[in-house]
C-alpha cells in the first residue's frame, strides 16, 4: 500500500518540478495594508501549474475566489469558492485565466484583494543548434539522477 502512494509522490515531484510557489504578500502574508498590486507586478508572469499561498491570523481574514465584478465590488455573496479554516490556503493555478481572490471580512475595501493572470507553460527551451548530443546528454543524466532517486528510495523502503 505504501509503496504506490510512494511512488505516486515520486512521479508527482517529478512531474511539478516547472512549478513555482508565491506566498501572497510575500513576509507580509494575507493582510490588510500590504499593496497586492505591487505584489503581482513583482513575481508576475504566473505560469499554470503555479500555486498562490496565502497566509493570515485565523479568524481575522478568509480567501474567497470571485469574479471580475465581484472582485471590483468587493462583493463575496457569490463567492467560486470560500477558504476560511486554519492559517493557510494554498491554491493552483491550473487553468489559463485571470483569478480573482478577496478577503470577505471587509479589508476588500482597504485593498485586501489580488487578482492574478495564469499564463500557459512556455515551452521548453530548445537545444542549441548544433549540438544534439549536449541535449540528449541532458536528458539522459535527468533521467539518470531520477533513475538514481527511485533505487534509493526503493532500497530504503526494503
């Protein structure tokens, strides 16, 4: 049983390896008086498979997704989804769009809200010209060094 989920986690890292995380606010975190605007414009572009997190005082704010008009009017009556529990939220970006988070406990009006847009996954980069045999080098040692992490993992587990 452990050892699918294992190597489900395995595959998982692997696979996220082009993925970024952002902790919204930076040090600051989820909180009123932090300018998100500013924020954005400091770690964009965001790419899909990228995931906002967002830290904040239980109890004192939530992390509600909305839409563009919502988001204008600090509106979370409709909300696409509502993240209230514990300290943290952590949220993929997992489809090309524009996302549109607030905060319901009236810090919208100050400025507690962020809006980000998912751009698509550039494409890899291609190989230099010329020299085939560095990039299929590079794919073989990648596939090596993972290779390599598996039988360690395996032999630690037998």
């Amino acid at each position: 049983m452990a050892m699918p989920l294992l190597l489900f986690s395995v595959l998982l890292l692997l696979s996220s390896a082009s993925a970024n995380k952002y902790n919204v606010g930076d040090e600051k975190g989820w909180n009123p008086g932090v300018n998100y605007t500013l924020w954005v414009n400091k770690h964009r572009p965001f790419h899909v498979g990228d995931w906002l997190v967002f830290y904040y005082q239980s109890g004192m704010a939530n992390v509600v997704q909305v839409d563009e008009t919502a988001y204008d009017k600090c509106d979370a009556s409709h909300p696409i989804s509502n993240y209230s529990k514990g300290r943290s939220y952590a949220f993929e970006l997992n489809q090309t769009k524009r996302y549109y988070f607030i905060c319901s406990y009236g810090y919208c009006y100050q400025g507690m809200k962020v809006s980000v847009l998912a751009h698509p996954l550039p494409p890899p980069s291609p190989p230099p010209s010329g020299d085939h045999s560095a990039a299929s080098r590079t794919g073989i040692v990648s596939s090596s060094i993972a290779g390599l992490a598996m039988a360690a993992i395996l032999r630690f587990l037998f």
